[in-house]
RNA sequence: GGAGAGGUGACCGAGUUGGCUUAAGGUGCACGCCUGCUAAGCGUGUGUAGGGGAAACCUUACCCAGGGUUCGAAUCCCUGCCUCUCCGCCA
C-alpha cells in the first residue's frame, strides 16, 4: 500500500495514478477519514493520559488505606468517555485501513501512460521467427497428432480449462519445469523453494490479489483459503511481518507451482488449445532487495527471464506496460510475448515487475539498512516461466512436415533421464 | 477429530491472590572508562507504531490476535490462531 502520509502531502500524486491505472477510489473520503482518525486518536490519547495518571493516585491512595472517592467517581466518567471515543476511533481506522487497501500502486515515471493494451510500449524483438516451407499447424494439431493432450477428458473431470498432458506431452511439460528450474538455480544464483498452494486471506492481501481480485480466484470456503494464481504469492510473503538485516538482501528465490484462476470475465476469449487455462504450471522468480537496487534488479530479472526463450530459440519480444496495462501492485512491468510460429501470433509468457515498497507495506516486510535504520525493503516478481503458451511456441515452431515434432535441444536431457 | 500443556521485548527468563512493573533480572549489542595484551571489570544506552514539538523531549498503543469484566489487566473471562505431548484417523 501506499504510505497515509505520502498521500497526505501528495495527494495529486496519488489521485493521477488511480486515474492512469484505470482504478476507482476516492481520495477526498480517504483523507477526511484520515483527517479524523488523527482527532480521535489524540483526544484518546489525552484521556488516556488523564485515566493513566489517575490510576497512579488511586493505586497510592488505596495502599495507604485512603479514600479515593472522587477519583474513582471521576474516572468512572472518563472510563466511559475512552470507551466512547475508542468505539470511533476503531471504526474510522478500519474504514481507513480498508481504502488504503483499495489505493493502487504508482506507476514509475519511465511507465508510458496509456489507457490499455493498446498503447503499450514495444520496446524490442529477440531471436528469429521460424519460417516454413509448408503449411504450419497450430498447436492443438500438433498435440492432438502426437498425442499429448487431452482436453475433452479434463473438461469432463474438471470443467474447460483444466488440461489433461498425456505421454509425450505430460513428459515434455515435466522437461520444461525441470529445465528451467535448474536453469535459475545453476546459472542465475536463485535458491528453490516448494510452497503451499492453498493460502489465507492476509497472504493474498500482502501481494495485492485481495481485495480487488477476489472474483478470479478459486476459494475454499470451508477453511476460507484461496487457491494461488502464481507462486508470486506464497514466496513474496515468506517475509511478511519479519525484519531482516540489510546483510540478508537481496534474496533471490525460484518456485515452480501450478496455478489457478478463474478467469472470471474472460470467456470466449482466445479459449483454443492452451492459450487461457485455468490451472496451469509456471516457473517464478522472486526477489526482495534494498530499495536503492530495484530498478538495476527488474532488468536483471528481465535478463533471466530472457534467457529461458534464448535457451529455447524462440522468436519473442520486450513490451513495456502501459500505465493501464500495469497491475493493481505494479510499479513498473515488462512482458514477454513469445512468437507463436502456427498461429501467427504474439503471446504472453512472462510477466516481470517490480513493486517497489507497496508489497513490503501490505505485508510488513521491512530490513534494517547500514545505519540501523528500519526501512521496507523492495518486492520484484517474474515468471520464469509460465509452460502453457511457452509449449504452444514450442509445438508450433518445431514441428515437422510431416506432422511429428522435434524439440529444442536443451531439452533433450530432461526427456532421457535414465532410472 | 479427542485430551492436556503453553504462547512475555534480539534471545533466555521472572511476573498468573488485578494497582509501588506503563514488564524485574540475565545474555547479546552499541558507546565510554579502566586495565598494556586473544580476557575480565565498571558506567550509560539499547524495540516498533501513531500523535505533538525547530529540537531536547513529551505522550498514546503494543506481554500471539480479537472481544469482554473493571476506576485500573501481561495478570480474570470468552473466541480464534499457532506450537508441543498423548490418543484416534490417514497419503
């Protein structure tokens, strides 16, 4: 979240931002409740004072087997008074607590300000685009001819969206987790962790899912847990409520999860295959650094995440979000968009933000810094990546004439693994 | 799921007949002094968050969390969460 006193003296700051990003929140109600939570919490303040002292006499008065009558009478008064004021400072706190929650991050000033997608930045393309002297097929062709999925019985376990990988396929999906995973591990210095899947309501809201994006997650509502839509979110709050010492920082973490989203609101769109699922398999990086170095740590993060797509000789390219494009948490993101070589398409496979201190804030991450000075620290993500639209470029530009596939060759190891 | 025990400051650990504790004592840490030698001793300081103040500083809250009783709660009551032990069930 942002910090009531940034938005205080800011407030126009703040105001354009929730204007870029497309949010809704009223400022002028936030800072009037803030405005009189800092009138109760002083008039409480002096009562409280007043009841502290008080009690100080009482305490004395009564070891020395004294009367107290007037005191205690006037306290009595003052006692009801507290509960009153308090009554009221509670509830303006927690109004104000939940607007602030409702505040989106701002947008770094090398973020284009757009109103959607449309006016995201294309900032370069990487590698070559497969060309082909026959007709290429699209992904689900090339699965279905070499059977490695099997959709209609994972609509008929599950619902549409919940994809069954079969043989070939299910080994090829494990090659590409493990692939990257490894990748991260050896060559970019993460350290792995295997995280729960089912998380509680705090821990959605330190990441920012919740309270906007409830709608689009699955809810178990016998234990009230939500099922994670990235690994973003167990591993960002690994820290939360901890202070660590500057010496610990950064820490880079990499987790491979399957994830889950309903996709509430986007049916019928781009439904073919394996393009929009709701459980599906990414690789995520996470990052907690000292605030001074998180700008340098997106374009590091970018580069590990590029890396992957070189690995696999895939054509891609670098979009920067526009202000609107950017999530609710988001500071500043850089997409990847992998070249679908069938389909002829651009699709998203990463994702790489950086969410300055908002994260740390909702969390309650915080570090001591050189000087002994207590600071929150600085939250990065990226996925490393996610599998479904990653094996749609895959399938689509290593397919053969006819009709079989090939496969990159960094994956060929992880597919003749002897027991 | 059943029974019992417990959750105190960076750490250990007192405090549970409610009020000279708005948390003793110790360890650690920081600074200073002394001692001339990988040590010991002495002194001072040592949390987070909010409010006020130019500052020194003052003040409020926080003894797992949230309610309640009371003039007053770490201490009493209720609910929840977590940890440990035993039993049951189970991959």
């Amino acid at each position: 979240m942002i910090d009531i006193k940034f938005i205080r003296s800011n407030p126009d700051i703040v105001r354009k931002a929730i204007v870029d990003k497309n949010e809704k929140a009223d400022l002028d109600i936030l800072l009037a409740a803030d405005e009189q939570r800092r009138k109760l919490q002083y008039d409480f303040d002096q009562l409280k004072a007043r009841q502290n002292a008080v009690s100080q006499i009482i305490a004395q008065k009564k070891r020395a087997k004294e009367d107290a009558g007037t005191e205690l009478s006037e306290m009595t008064m003052v006692a009801d008074e507290i509960k009153t004021i308090q009554a009221a400072l509670n509830e303006v706190s927690a109004d104000l607590d939940a607007r602030l929650l409702t505040i989106p991050n701002l947008p770094h000033a090398s973020v284009p300000v757009g109103r959607d997608e449309a006016l995201n930045e294309v900032l370069r393309h990487e590698g070559t685009a497969r060309k082909f002297d026959f007709e290429p097929k699209d992904h689900l062709d090339v699965a279905n001819t070499n059977r490695m999925l099997d959709l209609p019985r994972g609509a008929k376990i599950s619902g549409s969206g919940f994809p069954i990988y079969t043989g070939f396929g299910a080994k090829l999906e494990r090659a590409l987790i493990n692939f990257m995973l490894e990748y991260h591990l050896q060559k970019h210095g993460y350290s792995e962790l295997m995280v729960p899947l089912a998380v509680n309501r705090k821990t959605m809201t330190g990441t920012g899912q919740l309270p906007k994006l409830e709608e689009d997650m699955y809810h178990i509502g016998e234990d009230d847990l939500f099922l994670i839509p990235t690994a973003e979110v167990p591993v960002t709050n690994l820290y939360a409520d901890e202070v660590l010492s500057y010496k610990d920082l950064p820490q880079k973490f990499v987790a491979y999860t399957p994830c889950f989203r309903r996709e509430a609101g986007s049916y019928g769109k781009d439904t073919r295959g394996l393009q929009r699922l709701h459980q599906f398999n990414k690789v995520e990086m996470v990052r907690f650094v000292e605030p001074e170095t998180s700008e340098a740590a997106l374009e590091d993060m970018l580069n590990d995440a590029e890396d992957i797509l070189k690995a696999f000789g895939l054509h891609y390219r670098v979009v920067s979000l526009c202000t609107g494009d950017l999530s609710f948490a988001s500071q500043k993101t850089y997409d990847l968009e992998v070249w679908a070589a069938g389909s002829g398409k651009y699709l998203e496979v990463s994702s790489v933000s950086n969410f300055g201190e908002f994260q740390a804030r909702r969390a309650n991450i915080r570090y001591k810094d050189a000087e002994g000075k207590m600071r929150h620290l600085h939250t990065l993500n990226g996925s490393g990546l996610a599998t479904p639209r990653l094996m749609i470029a895959i399938l689509e530009s290593y397919q053969k004439a006819d009709g079989s596939l090939d496969i990159p060759e960094v994956l060929k190891p992880f597919m003749e693994l002897k027991v």
